[in-house]
C-alpha cells in the first residue's frame, strides 16, 4: 500500500484534522441534504444484512452482496451471514435495504436515495435498484475506524444526483487498455457514482472490437489489441451490475485510418493504409503534396487525415451492417460517431468527390461533412440509437434528437468552437467534455471549478464526461491519469452546485485516492512500481520524497514534445517510464503543505511552523541523499535540476520563517533576490515541474498567493 514518508507523517494528520471541521463524512460525491447526529453505529462481528426487494433482482443482490464483502475486508471483523438471498429472514439485521421496484441501469433513471444510521440500525431506501446501489456506495464511504474500533456515524442522508449523465470517456485507441484494466475503472466509477461508460473504440491508431461481419477491420487495423465480442458482452454486463452504461464511440468520418487498413475502398484517398497517427500516414503519402505547416494552428487546418467517402453509397452499406452488429452487443440506446477534427482536405485533394458536391450543390466540405453526419444519423435511427457526436456535428439542420458533446473551449484559438454549451442546448441536448479533459494534466480544482459548467443549469445539458485520452497514458500509468481526479468532475456532476470548497474537496479526493487503491485499482500502486523500476528495485525513499512534489507540465505541452520531437519513436511505442509519465498531476504532498503554510501566515501557531520547517529541512538535505542515484541513469538524470533547485528553495523557505521568528524587515534586495530565483526554479525541465515554489514563495512574501483559475492549453 501508500508509503508515508516521514516528510508526510509529520504534518498530513495535522492537516487533515483542521480539514475534517469542514466536512466530517468523508463522501465524494457529497449528498444532496445531510443531517449528522452526533454518535456512532459500532460494526460488530454481528453485522448483518435484510434486503426487502424483488426476488429476481439479481444485480440488487449482487451488489448488497459486493458491499457487505467490502465491508467484511475492510473491518477484518469476518461476520457470520455467509450470503445475503432472498430467503433470509430476521427482525434484527443491522442494515435494511428497502427496494420497490427492479430497474436497470439507464439515463432518466431515477438514482434517489435514503440512508438512515442510527446506533443500533442502518435502512437504506431507495425507490429501485439503481438507487440502492448509489446509496450502498454511500454507505461504504461513511465506515470510519476510531481506537474502538470501526463504525458508522449516525447520519439522515437524502440524496439524487445534480445530472442525469455523468460520465467517464476512456481511449483504448491510441494505447490499448486491458480488459481487466477497463473492469477496474468500472469499478471505481460506481464508487463515485458515475454511470456513463463512454468506450473511445475506434481511431487512426487502432479498432478495438472484434468485427464478425467484417473481420479485416481488428485483423489488420488493431495490431492484434482488439476486445472480443465475447469480452465486450462480459463488460457491458459487467458496468450494468454497477448502475453503468457503456456508450461506445465509432469514430468517422476522420480518425478512421484503422478501418481502412482492411478495408482501403471506403476511404477518400487511396491507400494502402495501417494503424498509426495521421501524421504518419502523411508522411508516407509524399504525392499528396501538402505544404510545410509551420505551426500547430497550420497542421490543424492543412493535414491530410485518413476520411471516409461522403460520396460512395458503399460507405453506408458498409456502416448499415456494422452498426447493427454493435447493437446487439451495445444495448444503450446510444452511439457515439465521434465526427471531430475533420479539415476536409482528404476531400478537397478528390477530384471525383468536389465534382460530386458541385454536382449536389455544395459549397464547401462543411456541407459534406453535414450530409455524412445526416445519413449516420439515419442509420442509426433504423437500429433504434440516439447520434451522439463532438461538438463538429452541430449546425441548424441538426436532428433536434441528436446530442452535442462540446468540448472545444470558446476561447481556443486553435480550432473553432461551436459556441457556448447553453447555446448549443437551445437546439440540441447537450453533454459538456470542456474543461474535463484529464489528459492536459490539469489539477483537481481547475476541473472542480470548470468555468464552461457555470451554465449548465437548463434542461437540455445532460451532464458531462471526464475525458481520458491515452497518447500519453498506457496499462501502466492510465489508473493514476485519471484517478482520483476524476472523483472532482464526478462531484461537479452529481452534488449540488453550492458544493464548492475547495480545500475539503482536496481532503475528500485524497481519502478517496487510498479507497480505490485498497479495492483494486493501481492509481497508487503503479506509482510505486514505477519508482522502483527507476531506482532498479533499490530504496525509493529519497527519490519520492523528490517525485512527491513533482507535477507533469500542464496543458499540451507533453503531448506536442513526444509528437513533434525530431528522430522522436511513434508514441504508441515509446515506454510511458519517464518521471513526467508517473509523477501525480495533483501533488499531494502540494495540497497539504500549501494548507500548512496559509494556516501558519494566518496563525503564526508554533506547531505549524515546526511541522513547515520539518518539511523544507527533509528537502533542503534530499538532494545529497539523490546524487548517487542519477550518476549513469538517463531518466532520473532528467529531474537532477529539480532536485538541485528544490533544495536551493527549501534553504529561501527557511531563511523566510528565521526573519519572520526574528521580525527582520524584509527589504525590497531580498525580496528581489529570492523572488527572483524562485521564478527561475519554477522553470520545467523534461515536462516536470515544482509543485511547492508557490508556497514556499509564500513564505518569503509573507502572504498566501492565489493559484491560477486556468491554464493555456498550448
């Protein structure tokens, strides 16, 4: 499990026990109305479980059952009921599930809850399945372990969700996720009470599903990563025994050079074709004579991506039968097309298919790309699906049915946006990726405070979805990319709007961090694994007390340096072992010593100073214990700076708490000399940054620094 440095057990309780006055539940999401008593539901060995429900209703039962186990591990207390069935019967049990009706997992379903804890019993009410299962989640949150032992605290809880979606979208094109892998991040969206799957299946880089109908689709266009139909079926059922949908996404008419590895005649330009990045395949193509792009905002508009022909019937001859085969292994009435990033020029460099438009009375590729869009739309209308689609789909002929997915911010200059999200839903119902992305290495907060989400308040915004693209993130890494962040999103979606307190959030995020970790996911355990590998199985000790303050580059920085790097190996190929591939994007470490330097500037309390000095001596000494480690290893040779400028700073922190103990004057030379080489130390180098020169800065200046509410994207 986690490792505690002695850095961290100094202070993290200290600060933990001032967050907890906020919030003393520990839940993410935070319920609707909580009233809290003030005593204690003991657990005993003689915890038992009633369920008063529908006797055919099996995904209750094996979630009661999923919960009570859960419970068992985590009390070590081994209770007696072996299983809970429908025969049991008792006027004792500690804890009553109350069920009405059986449902499945849906949009529109209602989620709504009670949960009553009293000294001697626990009811859970909810109106059907899907509900109890939201209010078991609840209730594993709520157990709580003090010197007696463990407990529940005697809470009134009532509760539904703020929005009906509320959705998790992960990539298994640009890296391939394993099975296993997707049944964990499964697991973990019940616990947050998420229920929208969104399966990213198709892109350049790969098709992730086994075809039947069309098999050269997974033989030649996955690289031998691909699901099964047998697999994919395993996980639907799977995510519903959750309350979880999956939607998968079939990305067309651009990010589809994996389909035409088989299948070359249904694409724009002549092949041959292979999975790979776009830019690849531009390579390989020099007749096409595309000119030099000389920015990112140039490639945008000039690459020639591999596109689906709008104009041959056989293209939805080809989708017809595909998409009614997805249907009987996808039962979601929804389907994702994707429809994003499509610049047209695999069309315009045609000849036959700008003849076709003229012919049609098109005057330009935005109308191809709206009949494309319309004629999908038509197929899968015939094998009942609602179109879902990024934001690109959207134009006032658009089905009113169909659902916009905005994700392209209004401010970006790169790609056009299609306007504001409650513009958008004054046409077409809604559903907001913008500032969820998780890829671009955002902190929690940024994601928590998503400005795009500030009118989400109308009725035809479903929700939203996290967004986890994996260029950059593989098997090894992607539980630690998402989780826990993906917990801050899943309160913005779930909990009321007024919920917004940022320091308990953090507190809750990180509690919710270990939670996972214990029940499964490798979000923590990856991390560790991955310091060893760097230290070549030996101490990790000193190296994390480095990597623990590290944060990877935020924006797309990363991704455009492994993209554009010259003799750079494709990115799907390249091991994802460098720091900047392991180290948190929400420093932890971070979150708790900035609430120990704002207390402490707030207080000046001597046991907050002693705790901030012990921090900064233990890494003002690290780099001394680190310069053995990066003598002949390339990638810790990577962050030798950092350890180099993190030491230098902890010395200014220091030197700030000894002239505030002495009231020395901070005259205008020393403030410039120590602000100054902070800014310098705040410098990335290999796409890690500090993520402690802000609050050691703060130090010098004597007063806490607001944390910025965006970053650029670029």
């Amino acid at each position: 499990m986690k490792k505690i440095l002695f850095i961290t057990a100094l202070f993290f309780n200290q600060v933990a026990s001032n967050a907890q006055q906020v919030n003393t539940l520990n839940l993410m999401p935070v319920p609707k109305h909580v009233l809290l008593i003030d005593a204690k539901s003991r657990i005993t060995n003689k915890f038992t479980v009633l369920v008063e429900g529908i006797e055919n209703d099996t995904v209750l039962y094996k979630a009661v059952n999923r919960a009570y186990q859960a419970l068992n591990r985590k009390t070590g207390l081994v209770f007696g009921q072996q299983y809970i069935t429908t025969v049991d019967k008792t006027d004792s049990a500690s804890l009553l599930v109350v069920v009405k009706t059986k449902s499945n997992a849906g949009i529109g379903v209602d989620e709504s809850y009670s949960l009553k804890v009293n000294e001697k019993h626990i009811t859970l009410n909810a109106p059907n399945t899907i509900g109890a299962l939201r209010g078991l989640q609840t209730l594993l949150q709520l157990a709580e372990k003090d010197d007696n032992g463990y407990y529940f605290p005697c809470v009134t809880i009532d509760d539904s969700p703020r929005f009906k979606w509320r959705g998790l979208m992960i990539d298994v094109a640009r890296h391939f996720i394993s099975y296993e892998e997707m049944k964990r991040n499964i697991d973990a969206m019940a616990v947050v009470k998420m229920n929208v799957l969104h399966w990213h299946l198709t892109d350049d880089e790969g098709f992730r599903v086994e075809s039947k109908v069309f098999p050269l689709l997974q033989q030649k266009g996955s690289n031998g990563d691909y699901y099964t139909q047998a697999q994919l079926k395993e996980l639907v059922r799977y995510a519903e025994d959750r309350g979880i949908i999956i939607m998968p996404e079939f990305d067309m008419p651009g990010h589809a050079q994996s389909w035409f590895a088989g299948y070359p005649e249904l694409a724009s330009q002549p092949g041959p074709y292979r999975p790979g990045s776009r830019m690849q395949w531009q390579k390989e193509h020099p007749e096409l004579k595309i000119p030099q792009s000389t920015s990112i905002a140039d490639i945008v508009a000039n690459m020639v991506a591999p596109t689906f022909d709008p104009t041959n019937e056989k293209v939805y001859n080809f989708l017809d039968k595909f998409v009614g085969e997805m249907a009987t292994i996808f039962p979601a009435g929804y389907m994702h097309i994707g429809a994003d990033e499509n610049n047209g020029m695999a069309w315009k460099l045609n000849p036959a298919i700008m003849a076709w438009m003229k012919h049609h009375q098109m005057q330009n590729t935005d109308d191809l790309q709206r009949y494309f869009v319309q004629r999908v739309y038509g197929i899968l209308k015939k094998h009942h699906r609602q179109l879902v689609g990024w934001e690109e789909i959207y134009n006032d002929k658009l089905p009113a049915d169909a659902i916009v997915h905005k994700w392209i911010p209004t401010d970006s200059g790169m790609i056009k946006s299609y306007g504001k999200a409650s513009d958008i839903a004054m046409h077409n119902p809604v559903l907001i990726s913008e500032g969820f992305y998780l890829d671009i290495f955002l902190p929690a907060y940024i994601h928590y405070n998503n400005a795009a989400f500030a009118e989400a308040n109308i009725p035809n915004i479903l929700g939203g979805e996290a967004a986890q693209w994996t260029e950059l993130a593989d098997n090894n890494n992607i539980d630690g990319r998402i989780w826990p962040r993906a917990g801050a999103v899943a309160e913005r979606l779930w909990s009321p709007a007024s919920v917004r307190d940022v320091d308990d959030m953090y507190h809750r995020l990180f509690l919710l961090s270990d939670q996972l970790d214990e029940q499964g996911l490798n979000n923590i355990s990856n991390y560790e694994r991955a310091l060893r590998l760097l230290t070549n199985g030996g101490s990790t000790l000193h190296l994390q007390t480095l990597t623990d303050v590290l944060t990877t580059v935020k924006g797309y920085r990363k991704l455009m340096a492994a993209m554009f790097k010259p003799g750079q190996p494709v990115y799907q190929t390249t091991p994802l072992t460098a720091v900047s591939d392991i180290v948190s994007v929400d420093s932890e470490t971070k979150r708790k010593f900035r609430a120990l330097v704002k207390l402490y500037l707030e207080k000046h309390d001597k046991n907050t100073e002693d705790t901030i000095r012990a921090c900064l001596v233990t890494w003002q000494q690290n780099d001394g214990y680190l310069k053995p480690l990066f003598a002949g290893n390339k990638r810790l040779k990577e962050i030798e700076d950092h350890s180099k400028n993190l030491s230098a700073a902890a010395a200014i922190g220091l030197e700030a708490l000894d002239r505030m103990d002495k009231s020395t004057p901070n005259d205008a030379a020393w403030l410039k000399q120590q602000s100054d080489a902070l800014s310098a130390f705040k410098k990335a180098h290999n796409e890690t940054e500090i993520a402690v020169i802000p609050e050691i800065e703060a130090l010098v200046l004597q007063h806490i620094i607001a944390e910025p509410t965006s970053y650029p994207a670029f």
